[in-house]
C-alpha cells in the first residue's frame, strides 16, 4: 500500500493494440476452457474411470485367490522371488500395490482383452507401465479397473511414480506378453 493516494484519471481504457491483446487472450481462454472437456470424452488417452470401493483389506484378500487359482510359475527378480500368474483371457486380473513390490508378474496373451484390477494395500502409488507412457494413479481404497489389450509380445516393467517411502527405489513389477 502507498504511502499517497494515485492522482485522480489514473485508470485509463484499453486502447488500440491492448484491446486486440486482451481479446486475443480472452478467445484462448474460451478455446482451451471448451477443449478440456471435449478432450476429456472424445480423446483416447483416458481410461474408462470405471473405479469401485473396496477396503484394502478385501482386496489383498482377491489378490490372494487370484494368486492362488492363476499362478503358473515364479519368477526371480533383484529384489525377491515373484509367482508368475496368467489370467484366462477375457477375464480379470489383479495387481496389488504395496510398499515395495507390485505383485503378482502378470502373464498377457497378445491380442486378448483382460480387465486390469489395480489398487494399493496401503499408500498412495503410481502406475507406470514402461516403455509405454501408461500412468495411473493408484490410491487405497479404490479398485481402479482397466481395459487392456495388449498389441506387442515382450517382458514391460512396472515402476511406481509416486514416492511412497524409503523403499521406493525397490518398487518394480513385471507384465509378460506371450503369443
């Protein structure tokens, strides 16, 4: 605050080249204002937002049975030794977030539709499927289901995104694609 008032007519109009700036930025505003939604229904990078309710607790309890019905091998990472689970194709498959591992190693057949349940048993974590540019963020609570076909045969990690403590660094997974 000044320590003396501004002299009176200080305030002028926009004139000129300032009203072309100022209705230029105003078109902009409406143009990006008016994107966001349309990008939001008609672009192809959203997942469905298909998401339910769930206590971690009964989660890691679905993860377990699905653990137990799919598995078909193991797998030895860095950081421990993983069971290896191929869902029926068409069907659901469950990957658990928790501080440090994604469990289980998911094995995909290429060109098959699978319902991807992904929640965390107690922080918040990222979802990132690489080299795709997949991310997700994965918050306890919510069983966030995703569509995926997978298109290309190979071995995809899994890292998290959000740091979620000391053993953040640790927090790697693996999706198989098979033929």
């Amino acid at each position: 605050m000044s320590i003396y008032s501004p002299p009176k007519g200080w305030v002028q109009a926009p004139h000129g080249g300032e009203r072309v700036w100022i209705g230029l930025a105003l078109c902009w505003c409406i143009i990006l204002f008016l994107a966001m939604p349309y990008w939001h229904f008609f672009g192809k990078q959203n997942s469905t937002g298909e998401s339910y309710r769930v206590t971690p607790q009964k989660f890691v309890e679905r993860v377990k049975k699905f653990i137990d019905s799919n598995t078909v091998d193991t797998l030895k990472l860095k950081y421990g030794e993983f069971k290896v689970c191929e869902p029926h194709p068409g069907g659901d498959a469950y990957l658990l977030a928790k501080q440090w591992i994604w469990e289980p190693v998911l094995k995909l057949k290429k060109g098959q539709t699978y319902r991807l349940h992904i929640s965390s048993a107690d922080v918040q974590h990222g979802f990132s499927l690489l080299p795709l540019n997949m991310n997700f963020q994965i918050l306890p609570g919510y069983d966030h289901v995703l569509t995926l076909t997978p298109r290309e045969t190979g071995e995809f990690q899994i890292i998290c995104n959000e740091f979620c403590g000391i053993g953040h660094h640790t927090m790697t997974g693996r999706i198989i694609v098979t033929e």
